[in-house]
C-alpha cells in the first residue's frame, strides 16, 4: 500500500502520479467507447463535419469555464509550442480517421483494430525515444499482428479501405501518446484540451466550408459528404452530451500521459476493449464469431504484454534528461 499511497505536504495520503494516471485514462477510455458507439449509432443522421464544428464548439465553451473557474489568470498564457500543435493534429486525424471507419464497419471489429495502438507505441518508442525494445515488446508486436489478421481475415479480394482507417488511427494514438509523455508534461491539461478542441473546430468547420463548395454527390457515403444535415431535438441533445464527454475525455487523456510514461498508461488504456464490446452487445448485437473472438483476445493480449513496463533500468534509458523519480512515478 505505500507504494501506490505518498503523503501530501497536509500529511494526508495521496495517490501516486501513475495510479492517478491509470485512474484517468479508465475513465477516459469508458467515456470515449461510449461517445464513439453514439456517433456510430447517429452516423445516418449527422455528418463528420458537423459533428466536429459542433461537438468541438461546445466543449471549447466547457472547457473555458473551467480554466475561467480553476486556472489562475498568471498560469493561463499557454505557450502552445510546437509539440502542443503536433499532438492536437495527430488527436485530429485519430478522431477523423476513426469516425470516419465507423459506418462501414462492425463497431467490435473497427475497436479491435484500433487497440493495436500500444503496439504501435512499443515502435515509436524505439524510434524517436530510442527505448531499447525487449524482445517481450517484439513478441507481442507479432502476436497482436496475427490478431489484427484473424480481426480483417483479409484476402486478396476482400481488403477494405474502411478497415485501414482504424489501423491509421492507432498509429497517430499511440504518437500522440509518445509526444505528450516526452514533450508536453509540463503543459496545463486543461490548456491541452482547449487547444485539442480548437484544432478539432477548425477541422470540422474546414469540412463543412469545403463540401459547401464542392457540393459532391453523396451517394453510399452522407455521413462523410453530406454539408450540414437538419438536426432534430435529440440531435441537439446527443451533441450536446459528446461535447460534454469530449471535455473529460480531452482532459482526462492528456492528464494521464502527463502522470505517467505512454506504456504503462497503455495497458489501461485497453479497457477500451473491453468497454467497446459491452457497446457492441448492448447497442448493435453484436456477438463476435470464434476467429473474430480469438483475433480481438490475441490483440488484447498482446497489447497488455506491449504495454507492461519494462524494468527500471532500461525505463531510465528512455531519457537520460527524465529524472529518475519521474520515471518510478
């Protein structure tokens, strides 16, 4: 218990910064499978554009009472350097990639191909944190490979754009995870996630003014070509609630990559999974076959065996310029 518990300088006890981290991306990620079913369950009535300009406008207006309300005014000018930037465009393309897959694909299967993302975190930690990878990290890259194989089951005659989408999306998590932990530790969360909104705005508006021009024909595919569908009530309503989901969910992420490194905050990270099929049952009925079970296990397996954390020798090998106490947090 005195691992996880530390005095506060009231002397009361307090959770350490990687359980605090744990805590949040769970929240989190129950959060975001939850917004993510609802935008599937919506995706004939709105437009990926919209729901962006939308979505992202209410929660920026959430997000600037809070920062109004809890940040004091000499802590609110924000750098909002490169790095900041970097991260917010890479939530931005996840966000827009992701949706994007979701009305062609089961919503269990494009969740399973998206939780390749601590598999991708085990690369790009090698890559641009030059993290020495133990063979345990490779062994699970593998694994979850042939998970994503028996996931797809793709053939030569049967490979869908819409299923590369969430592999895309995994990829630009799991940098956004590297980045934050590296680069962005000492940004104001709530900064973060204004920022996020901002960019994710400016996205959907972008969208919208672009369609408006072009005006294509939106055949198979309103959800992504449509300009500006009529909401009804319960539209208004549903947006209303993501937004309000977006807000914690933006703050709550960059918040855990702050208290602890990419991997460990990985291996919570894959309640997704299991939250996703609770969704996928319970809105869908979907009820996964024998490889597509098999396939979501390997991926979830491996996904955990990727994200442990390696020992504290090689994890202070990851920056010589992280203290050592950072690290054991």
């Amino acid at each position: 218990m005195e691992q996880i518990l530390r005095l506060c300088p009231a002397g009361r006890p307090t959770l350490r910064p990687t359980v605090r981290g744990a805590l949040a991306i769970l929240a989190a990620v129950f959060l975001l499978s939850l917004s993510d079913a609802l935008v599937k369950l919506a995706s004939d009535r709105l437009a990926l554009g919209q729901l962006f300009l939308l979505r992202s406008v209410l929660a920026a207006g959430l997000i600037a009472g809070l920062i109004r309300l809890a940040v004091p005014r000499p802590a609110r000018r924000w750098r909002w350097g490169r790095a900041v930037w970097l991260r917010s465009l890479c939530l931005t393309g996840m966000w827009a990639a992701y949706y994007a897959s979701l009305p062609s694909l089961t919503f269990s299967l494009a969740a399973a191909a998206f939780y390749t993302s601590p598999l991708w975190m085990a690369v790009l930690s090698r890559v641009l944190l030059r993290e020495r990878v133990s063979p345990r990290r490779w062994a699970a890259v593998a694994v979850g490979f042939v998970g994503v194989l028996l996931v797809l089951r793709p053939d030569a005659g049967n490979v869908s754009p819409a299923a590369l989408l969430p592999l895309l999306a995994a990829f630009l998590y799991a940098l956004t995870g590297v980045i934050t932990w590296r680069w962005c530790r000492a940004e104001e969360p709530l900064g973060m996630a204004l920022n996020l909104n901002f960019c994710l705005g400016l996205a959907g508006a972008g969208t919208v003014a672009a369609l408006a021009l072009l005006r294509p024909a939106t055949g198979e595919h309103p959800y992504l070509l449509s300009v500006w569908p009529d909401l009804r009530p319960d539209d208004w309503a549903l947006i209303g609630l993501l937004g309000l989901f977006m807000a914690i969910i933006a703050t709550a992420v960059a918040k855990a990559y702050q208290l602890a490194p990419a991997p460990v905050v990985g291996v919570f990270d894959n309640g997704y999974l299991l939250f996703a099929a609770v969704w996928a049952v319970a809105f869908f009925g979907e009820a996964p076959s024998v490889t597509g079970g098999l396939g979501v296990a390997l991926i979830g397996g491996s996904a955990v065996l990727a994200s442990l954390p390696q020992d504290r020798a090689e994890n202070a090998r990851v920056d010589p310029d992280v203290r050592q106490d950072d690290v054991e947090n």
